[in-house]
C-alpha cells in the first residue's frame, strides 16, 4: 500500500503488511462500517489478516484451520465467511461456512447450507463500496477516474474535474494483468490497483 496526496508526485507513507511466515494467498480491499479501508489479507496456512490502511496498523489476525475454497465481506456487519467445499451430493455440494467478526477476530457461526451464498446476499467476494472499476466518479460527483492502457503495456490513471473536463492528475504503473481505480465511500480517498502476477499493489491517494 502506497500513499500520496492528489497532484503530488511523492509518497506521503507506505506501508507492506508483515508477512506470517506462509505463503501469501490473498488479499482485497473493503470499507468497514465507520468507513475506513482496510486490507483484508490470507495465506496459504489460512490465517486471516485485517489491515487498517490509513494507519498501516493490524487490526485483528486470526485462523480457520479448514482452509478457504472462498472469502466473502459483509461490509455492513464487518463479518468474514470462509467456504470450504464439501463433497458432491447428486447435483449439490454442500458447502461449509465459518463466519467471524473481522473487529475481533472471534468466530461467529458455522453452517452447512448449499444455498448459503444465495440467503446472505451481502457477503460478496469484493468491496461494493469503494467499487474498483476502469471508470468511475466520486461520491460527489465532481471528479471522473479513469484506467487507459498505453501502446507500451503500461496502465495510466487519468482523473478530471467533470464539470470542466480538466485533467487533475495522472499516475502510471506496469502491471501485468490489470488496473482499476475506484473511490471511498465518503470520497476522502482515490484508489488505484495494479495487479501482477504474484504481486498486488494498491495506491491510495488523499483528495
């Protein structure tokens, strides 16, 4: 995670959250329920990070000894479901569900219900708050962000002032396989994702 401020090329602060010792498996961002960022992490001995961005400080750590087939965030509740696959029964797979509170680490609940992802709705695999797009505007509408591919590969950001079209900043990186741009929900923050094989790199910048 990388911070600077808009119309400011240098980094105000920066911060690569403390590996566990296991191999980095994933890690997303979502907005908690006071509305700040944060980075939720896991690796591949399912322990499960939740990272506060603003501040570079870990919030809670915890383990689903299970593993993980998948990870869904309720934004609203600030809970974490972990899915583990289970066996085939005809045409059903009856998956398993741990819920856990992402502001204590605690667990909540634990269910086996095939239809689970289609009763909890609000558990969704990526943020659908600060909504990550190639094209996007704030909250208040008055800036437009949007990711341009450029003729040598490289991923450039482009932010204008919609009312007057006018360009405000730009940033450029090289990922390998894609970048998206998104807002925070109360508009404080302009994020961009450039995404690589093996590596993951979020720049957050403060309007």
């Amino acid at each position: 995670m990388r911070y600077r401020t808009v119309g400011e090329a240098a980094l105000t602060g920066e911060f690569v959250p403390e590996p566990s010792g296991a191999t980095p498996v994933g890690g997303r961002v979502f907005v908690g329920p006071d509305g700040r960022l944060c980075l939720v992490a896991w690796d591949s001995e399912s322990w499960f990070s939740v990272w506060d961005i603003d501040t570079g400080k870990l919030v809670t750590r915890f383990r689903d000894p299970g593993g993980a087939s998948d990870v869904r965030v309720n934004e609203v509740e600030w809970r974490l479901a972990v899915e583990v696959e289970g066996k085939a029964v005809g045409r059903y797979r009856r998956s398993t569900f741990t819920i856990w509170d992402l502001r204590t680490g605690g667990r909540i609940d634990k269910v086996t219900d095939e239809a689970w992802t289609r009763r909890n709705p609000d558990y969704s695999s990526r943020s659908r708050t600060q909504g990550f797009s190639g094209r996007v505007a704030s909250p208040d509408g008055q800036l437009r962000a949007a990711m341009l591919e450029a003729s040598d590969g490289s991923w450039v950001l482009l932010v204008h002032d919609i009312a007057t079209e006018q360009e405000v900043f730009r940033a450029r990186e090289t990922p390998s396989r894609r970048a998206l741009a998104g807002f925070s929900a109360d508009g404080r923050h302009l994020l961009a994702s450039w995404e690589s094989e093996g590596r993951s790199l979020v720049d957050v910048w403060h309007v």
